[in-house]
C-alpha cells in the first residue's frame, strides 16, 4: 500500500491531478501494482479525505486554539511507539503540522493496520496527509521526511 502512495505522490502534484478511480486502477496495474495492494491504497486515500472533511467540520477552531499537550492513549501508543509519537511532537513544536492534521496522522497511521508501525511509513503518512490537504512541505519538513537514515542524505523522490 505506502508504495502505492509514495507513487502517487511522486506522480502526482495533487489528488485532484490524478485520473478517474478507474483509469487510475489500470494505470496501477499496468505499472506493476498488485490488485490488493492498489485497493488498500485507494480505499486507505478514500478514508483521508473522509476524515480531513470530518475533522475540518467537526474541529474547525482546533487549529487556532489548540495549545495543550496530547495525551495518547494505549491503543495509539502500541501502534505509533515512542519514535514515531516523538517524531509527530516535533513536526508539531515545529509548526510543520497543527493539531488537526496532527490528529488526521494519528487516525490514519491507526487505519494503516500495521503494529507497531515503522517511522519511515508514518512519514509517508504525514506527507500524504498534506498532499491530501494541498500543501506542501516546506524545505526542513521535507528533508525530514526523506533524510535515508542509513545514509543520511535526503533520497530524491522525483
């Protein structure tokens, strides 16, 4: 599925720049993805944009007044795990994501039905949330996101 994702991204400079669902299936296919793993991707992007709208409705002062410390719970913590809550923290002290999206990574990484799972798929996670959101990161969150941490060089995505 994160492969799936990552190709998008780099394929596409927006959600709304990709084909109709069924053109984009095809095209998925033909480059090699498997069916299942195409269908996780789509139904996992289907979901993103569920809740980017659910959050923006439901929460929309949240990224204005929200000042606190998150709290996470068990649940969240066996499947994030210290590194990747500590990585959100500081994408979040950075101003590289606000509460709401903040919140949007976390019930995303939850969906992606990996536990624990990895920092390199959360940042994928991260990178789709604000690709889904059309905003694009700026040059340290980036580096961020893509610094290889065997070689410590940011791998080059296009």
């Amino acid at each position: 599925m994160f492969d799936v994702l990552v190709y998008l991204y780099e394929t596409y400079y927006r959600p709304d720049a990709c084909p109709e669902p069924e053109a984009l299936v095809k095209k998925l296919s033909a480059i090699g993805f498997e069916e299942e793993e195409i269908s996780q991707a789509l139904g996992w992007l289907t979901d993103l944009e569920v809740a980017n709208h659910e959050f923006a409705d439901s929460y929309p002062q949240q990224t204005a007044f929200s000042f606190g410390t998150r709290i996470y719970a068990r649940q969240e913590t066996d499947v994030l795990g210290v590194e990747a809550i500590g990585f959100i923290q500081f994408l979040e002290s950075a101003k590289m994501l606000d509460a709401m999206q903040r919140e949007i990574v976390v019930e995303r990484a939850l969906a992606a039905g990996e536990v624990p799972i990895t920092l390199e798929k959360l940042k994928v996670i991260v990178l789709m949330v604000l690709w889904s959101q059309g905003k694009e990161p700026d040059g340290l969150m980036f580096e961020e996101l893509f610094l290889d941490e065997d070689e410590n060089e940011p791998r080059l995505l296009h």
